[in-house]
C-alpha cells in the first residue's frame, strides 16, 4: 500500500482526532519540559561536592539538597509514566480512533468514498504508530538526559534495572506504544463496540507488561560468581545461595519456607560454597533488544489479524 494512498485517510483522521493529537503532544512537550526543569533545579541549588554533597568533601557523610534527592525520587518513576503513556495510546486508539466508527456506522461514509477496509484501518494505525514512536523516542532521550544528571549516590530505584527506570531508558518503550497501537486496532475490530474495546485493550496490554517486568531477567542468561560481589558496580542480583559438594544449589529464599532462617540455613542443608547469580551493567542491551523485538513481532502479529478480521468480517 503506497504512502499516497492513505495520504487522504490521513488527513480525515488529523481532522477528526486534531483536539487528541494535541493533547498527546501537550503531554510530550509537558514531559519534556518537567525534566529540563529537574536538572535545572538540581544545578541551581548550592552544592560542594561533584557528587552532590553538600557537607564537607571526603568527610565520610552524604547530605544531598532537596533538588538533587526529588529529583532522583521523581525520575525514578519515569519508566512507569511511558508504560502508562503507552497503555493510554492502546486505549485510544481502540475506542475513539477505531471501534467509535464501526460501533456508529460511521466507517460506511468513507467506504463509500473509494476507501477500501485496508486503507481505512492502516490510515488509523500509521498515524498513531508514528506519532507514539516519535514522541516516545523524544521522551527517551531526554530522560536519559535528565537521569545521568543525578545517578552519583542514587538510590536503587534509580539504578538501570529498576521497574520505574528499566522502560524508560531504550527502545522498550517505543515497542510498548507500538504494541499498544496494534491491540488496541486488534480489540477494536474484534469487539466493535468503543467501551468493551477499550477495556480488553487495557486489560490485554497491562498483562503484557505486568508479565514482563515479573520474568523480564530470564530473557538474558545470567551470570554467576562464587566470590562476593560489590554491588556498587550496577548489577542486577537476581538469585543467591550456596553451592553443596555435589553441586547441588541451595538458595537463600527457600530458607523463609523452612524453620531455621538464620545464616547456617544453608550450611545445615550442605552448603559449602556461597553464590550470586547476576546481570551485569553490559547486559542492559541485550535485555533492551530481546523484549523490544518479543513486543515487535507481537505487535505484527496483532496488526495481521485485525486486518484478516477486518477482511473477514467485510468481505
């Protein structure tokens, strides 16, 4: 299907959803904005240190100002805010951009008008597919931007791992939007009704991510080591535990089933050797490309069967 082709369906949609798509970019450029002022903030307030302290350097203590520590508690939660951000554009794009029509009828003026079903339903997912990405990937960077401002003694919920940070930093979050746009298009042909869309379209894509952030470290293999690890470096631990002479693993959680809870919970069970099972800072990426591409070819999927329902359903 050529870009000329759904160049006019483009524009009735830009007509029609003009009041959503300015408040979608209101919130971009909002978002944008609440950041550049974070770090402002943070280097207008009076600090002594490089890392931030505002006693004496060297001294043994850490006082941060208020800037420096709301701002680290703020951004901490900015992976959250693109999930969401995500999940708002599913839902849109299930209920007012595609299921109203079909649920009113009114998809029949523009079928009538020379616009097959096809280029009906891509001109409503090109738009939506292309404004989330861009405005997702200026999120992205920019809250990169804003978060290597403030990493030096930052709390854990900043660190890279961290389930309100993890989203925000890589293309994990435009694979969101983009998934997003596809199962809302997918619930829309499905239900045709805008409430009941909306609705499976948020329940669909909240489990997706709920599901990926509880067994998002199994899509990389981890890494083990059997002497102690100094966790200030950026690893993610993932499991510990200790090691029997045959081998066999015993790890620390399984001691809060059992009734002995102390250190020697393990030794009592055999175990000789401690261990750590981890990712490393270098395995951000690979994690970043591995969801992103289970997400895009989700996101495929979906698209090819809302419009072989579509077909179906019209033909």
């Amino acid at each position: 299907m050529s870009a000329t082709a759904l160049r006019g369906p483009a524009r009735v949609v830009v007509r029609m959803q003009r009041g959503s798509l300015w408040a979608g970019g209101a919130l971009v450029v909002l978002g944008v904005a609440a950041i550049i002022g974070l770090r402002i903030w943070v280097a207008a307030s009076p600090e002594n240190c490089a890392d931030g302290d505002t006693t004496r350097c060297g001294d043994g203590t850490y006082l941060p100002t208020y800037a420096r520590s709301a701002t680290q508690s703020y951004l901490s939660g900015g992976g959250l805010v693109l999930l969401t951000l995500s999940l708002l554009i599913g839902v849109f794009v299930a209920g007012p951009l595609v299921a109203r029509e079909l649920e009113s009828g009114a998809f029949r003026f523009a079928w009538a008008q020379s616009v097959p079903p096809a280029r009906w339903l891509a001109a409503r997912l090109a738009l939506p597919a292309v404004l989330a990405a861009a405005g997702v990937t200026v999120m992205v960077l920019v809250y990169r931007w804003g978060r290597s401002g403030v990493l030096v003694d930052a709390p854990v919920e900043l660190a890279w791992f961290g389930d309100g940070t993890y989203p925000a930093l890589g293309p994990v979050a435009v694979a969101y939007a983009l998934f997003a746009v596809a199962v809302g298009a997918l619930c829309a042909v499905l239900v045709r009704r805008t409430l009941p869309a909306m609705a499976l379209t948020a329940v669909v894509v909240g489990t997706v991510m709920y599901g990926f952030g509880k067994r998002r470290y199994e899509l990389w293999p981890t890494v083990r080591d059997l002497s102690p690890l100094d966790w200030k470096n950026g690893s993610w631990p993932i499991e510990s535990g200790m090691l029997t002479s045959s081998g066999k693993e015993l790890y620390w959680k399984d001691c809060f089933t059992r009734d002995s809870v102390g250190p020697d919970c393990l030794r009592d069970q055999g175990g000789v050797t401690g261990f750590v099972d981890y990712h490393p800072v270098s395995h951000f990426w690979p994690l970043q490309l591995m969801e992103s591409c289970i997400l895009l070819l989700l996101a495929a999927a979906a698209t090819a069967l809302a419009f072989r329902v579509l077909r179906r359903y019209h033909a």
